[in-house]
C-alpha cells in the first residue's frame, strides 16, 4: 500500500524540521524501501533508534529498469543540528552506476562506491536529525570523480546537476537522535 507522506510534511514544516530546497526532502509515492538489520523499514520519516543503524541497509526498488544505471545518495541536512546546520549536507553514503537488475533485487554492491556507508552518529544533545535517501536514473552509465574526503558541506543539488541527474526517482528518510541511554 502506498503512503502518501503529505500529513508528515505538513507536521514536519510546522515543527520547524523542514525546510525548502531544490531537492524534495520527503518520501516518493511508493518510497524508496530501505530495511536496516534485516527487517527494520525505513517509513516515511519515522524515528529509528540510532543504534540499529550503524550497518550498511539494504535499498531496494522494485520498478527499477534493470538495464538503467541509477545514484544512490544518503545525507544529514541537520548537521551538527537541526537549529545550526553549519555541516550541512552531511554526506553518508554515496554509489553510482548502480544496476536496475541489483536494484530490484535489493543490493547496491555492484556500483561504484563514491562514499562508504558511515551510520548516523549525531552529536548527543543535537536534538532529531533527519536521514534522506535518494534515488536517481543515471541517463547511462557515468563516470564520477571523486568526491572530497570531507563528508560534510556535499550539496545534493549540485551533485545532481553536476552529473545531470534530475530529480530523484524515489525518496525515504527517518529522525533519529543520540540517546545518552544504553541499549545493551
């Protein structure tokens, strides 16, 4: 079933935590589907417990055209807090050239990996960060430069029109915040 994300954007705008950019910030319709340990779905800007994203997620997109090639983008807008962004976009994860037929299949591994995954790690009293992930097509497949070694300060739309990207094809993202609570 489809979710439609307007209530959450409407929520989140009043809240203070959304704000405009040339890239949507929000999920597609369906979302991009992203599972961290194995059955933990990232919805729609639900809260996930920091902890349980330190591993690599699966991303899967079923409708993906197996023969495209497509970008895989994960960032922070909220670096190092929502209230003063002065890091922002924080750079997560980063693959291009992905395959559609890897896509659909739930797996990433086979594309280039500009920038290895690192799990949210907010500074603790930061307050909820927000985690995006972004699907682009890739018009073919391309090759990309290297990116900084400096995760902090990436501009998602420039990137994108950089590598003439367009907006993305699918979306997803959920708040987490660091707990000073031992889980274990």
């Amino acid at each position: 079933m489809a979710m439609d994300c307007g209530y959450l954007r409407f929520f989140l705008f009043f809240a203070g935590l959304w704000t405009a950019t040339a890239i949507p910030e929000g999920c597609s319709n369906p979302p991009l589907a992203v599972t961290y340990m194995g059955s933990l779905s990232v919805n729609c800007g639900s809260p996930i417990i920091l902890e349980m994203t330190s591993e690599q997620p699966v991303v899967q997109w079923a409708t993906a055209d197996k023969n495209a090639f497509y970008t895989l983008v994960m960032g922070d807008p909220d670096a190092p807090s929502h209230s003063n962004p002065t890091l922002a976009w924080y750079r997560h994860w980063l693959v291009g050239n992905v395959m559609g037929s890897d896509l659909i299949e739930g797996s990433v591994s086979g594309g280039d990996q500009l920038t290895s995954y690192v799990g949210p790690s907010p500074p603790s009293g930061s307050g909820y960060h927000r985690y995006f992930f972004y699907l682009f097509r890739q018009s073919g497949k391309i090759a990309f430069k290297s990116e900084p070694s400096s995760r902090a300060h990436f501009d998602p739309d420039k990137f994108a029109s950089e590598y003439n990207l367009g907006e993305p094809i699918a979306a997803n993202f959920f708040i987490a915040e660091r707990s000073d609570y031992n889980l274990y």
